[in-house]
C-alpha cells in the first residue's frame, strides 16, 4: 500500500472503477448535536451534504481506511469504531461515473474537534437531514435511525 495521498492516477482510477465497484468507507460520527456531514466542494458530487467516506486501498484494513479517512475529511482520530452497514450507490453508476459500495462504520469514539477538509466547503451536525445529500446516504440514515440519530452516540471527544 502506498503512502502516497492519491495512490492511483485519474485515468487509472477511472479505467478501474468503469470496470469493478469500489469499495469505499462511509464514516457515521454522531453526537447529541445529531450525525457529522461534509459539503462536497469538489467533483464528483459538488454541492452534495454526505458521510464522511474514501475508497479503500489495495491491502488495507477496513478500519485502518475509517481512520484515515476520518482524519483526512474530518481531521479526527478514531479510536473505535464498528461495522453499522452497507450502501450500495445505484445513482453514480446512473450518473455515469463509477459504482461504490460503501461499508458505513459507527464511530463510537474518537478525539479531536470535527472541522471540513480542503475537499469540502464546510461540516456540520445535522439532527434533521439536509435535502441536498446522496439519496443512497439518506435513506440508509433513516433505516438506521435507531442506530444512528436515537441511543448510544460517540463519546464527546476527549481532548
């Protein structure tokens, strides 16, 4: 596995993924405030509310990926952090660009102070879900919604 922040080219990226899905994280941090999203301010996707989430690289743990894209998107160490389920996004293969499937890992603690990358315009804490979000990610939130917005939320961060 490379250190490298972007380990595949865009042509090589784009010549993979029109071929076989991609395998990505989604990274649920919640918290009395409600769950973390992030305002794409990039493409793919621009404009969009999401989860915090990356592609997997070759050969790395799926909870080695929730951590670096944790910090990455969200600048936060995670300390823990638990399988929550499955979204598959129809709507990108639809849209023309590639077909992720997305593991979505509950955050349950981490450290730090949640704040928007170079990648997105901004993030924030949502109780209720913003119109402008994947509709994949949406509806996931809401079948979760025991599991995500009501019950056990992460740990406040400790500092």
């Amino acid at each position: 596995m490379s250190d490298h922040p972007h380990p595949l080219t865009r042509d090589e990226f784009r010549d993979i993924y029109s071929k076989v899905p991609r395998l990505t994280v989604e990274v649920v941090v919640r918290s009395p405030a409600g769950v973390l999203l992030t305002l794409r301010d990039i493409e793919p996707c621009r404009g969009l509310w999401h989860l915090p989430g990356g592609t997997v690289r070759f050969g790395e743990k799926m909870v080695d990926a929730v951590r670096r894209v944790a910090a990455k998107e969200v600048g936060i160490d995670v300390v823990a952090a638990h399988p929550l389920g499955y979204i598959e996004y129809p709507s990108h293969h639809e849209n023309g660009l590639d077909s992720p499937v997305g593991i979505a890992f509950d955050v349950v603690d981490y450290t730090g102070v949640p704040h928007a990358d170079d990648e997105a315009a901004d993030a924030r804490w949502f109780t209720e879900l913003p119109a402008q979000m994947h509709r994949e990610q949406v509806d996931f939130l809401r079948s979760h919604s025991a599991g995500v917005f009501i019950g056990r939320t992460a740990s406040q961060p400790r500092r």
